[in-house]
C-alpha cells in the first residue's frame, strides 16, 4: 500500500523558516509527482506546488513563490518542502500528496501523507 | 485561477437519507473535477476523479456527475462513516483549486 509518512509538528517563529519532510513508501518514488498543500484551521486546501522527484523540476504557485522550496532526495525517497519568511498566517497542516499519473502532472492527488501541522507564534 | 464554490456550507442529513453536495466552477473545468472525504483530524481520501468515476475502493453509495461548471456529489443512503467534510477539486487549470467544503452533519 502506497505510504506517505510525514515530520512532527513545528512550533516557529515569526520570520523563521520550516522544512517539513515526506518518506514515500510502496511504490517507485522517481516514478510521481508529489504536490504540497496546506489547510489553514478550520479552512480550506490551498495548493502550493509540486516537485518532479525524477528530475527535481518545480512548479510553485505564484502566492508562494520567492519564499517556498520543495527538494527531494532520491537515495531516501524523501521529498522536502521549506518555507522561508513565516508569518502567523502560515500557521497551517501542511500535506504532501502523490499525483495519480505517473506519466504527466495530473494535479489529481491519490494518496496523502498524515499532515504536518506548523505552527507560527512569537 | 479558477473559483470553486460549494453549496451548502454545512448539510444535516439523518442516517439513511440521500445527501446532495453542489459545486460550481467559475469557468469549465470540463470533467477535470474531483471531490475528497475528509474526516476530523485526517487528511483528506479521494472519492471521485474525472466528475463521476469512483476511486479505487469507494462504494457504490457515492456517485459524481456533472460537467463544464457544474457538478453534484450524491450519497445515496448515509452511514456513520460518512460524516465529514466534502472539498470539490478543479484539475484542469493552473492552479488547481478547491471548494471551500461541505460539511455533513448528523440531524
């Protein structure tokens, strides 16, 4: 069964930056892209971006960009999202999530890790 | 990017009875639409993809359709498990984009 097993939570401080991990398992890591959502408390999923694990290629959402990074390493099947600057409304569970396609980006998301709620309070 | 609107906020259904979740694109997604249970303390699971083709191991009672802007989730007959927020999905379009989410309450 595919698994997606995420890092603990994280308590930062405002203007600190957070990296919160994803360990792939049952299946072909370089084979899928993995996206990261978070969901702000009691809110909606919000889309962040993506990572090609095969090639390291991103595609950030633009709200995001400049201050978000997603990395992989490929020998752990581990993907990374970092996310600089923190603010109090970032404040959020953080997800990282499979693509459904294997061969394109399908943006349709068919296994989800557990979450990685990130704190940010000074 | 494109707006996804869910209708009603919050649904309260006794067990038993049929559920009907609405979800409205501000553009056509086409069929690119998909809907996630997700349950208190739990990521969200994809239940439908492709507005009306159920995932692997979803069940019957749970159907999709829809196409261009607007789209309906049904549950047939609920049972316990089914309560939860339900979050309508655009994958068409960069970005991609959800709902705001429906809850479904017991009445």
């Amino acid at each position: 069964q595919v698994q997606l097993v995420q890092s603990g939570a994280e308590v930062k401080k405002p203007g600190a930056s957070v990296k919160v991990s994803c360990k792939a398992s049952e299946y072909t890591f370089t084979g899928y892209n993995l996206h990261w959502v978070r969901q702000a408390p009691g809110q909606g999923v919000e889309w962040m971006g993506w990572i090609n694990p095969d090639s390291g290629g991103t595609n950030y959402a633009q709200k995001f960009q400049g201050r978000v990074t997603m990395t992989r390493d490929t020998s752990s099947s581990t993907a990374y999202m970092e996310l600089s600057r923190l603010r109090s409304d970032d404040t959020a569970v953080y997800y990282c999530a499979r693509d459904a396609d294997g061969d394109y980006v399908s943006n349709l998301l068919d296994y989800w890790g557990q979450g990685t709620l990130v704190t940010v309070s000074s | 990017e494109i707006v996804m609107t869910q209708s009603p906020a919050t649904l309260s259904v006794s067990p038993g009875e049929r559920a009907t979740l609405s979800c409205r694109a501000s553009q056509s997604v086409s069929s690119n639409l998909a809907w996630y249970q997700q349950k208190p303390g739990q990521a969200p699971r994809l239940l439908i993809y492709g507005a009306s083709t159920r995932a692997t191991g979803i069940p019957a009672r749970f159907s999709g359709s829809g196409s261009g802007t607007e789209f309906t989730l049904t549950i047939s007959s609920l049972q316990s498990e089914d309560f939860a927020v339900y979050y309508c999905q655009q994958y068409t379009n960069w970005p991609q984009t959800f709902g705001q989410g429906t809850k479904v309450e017991i009445k």
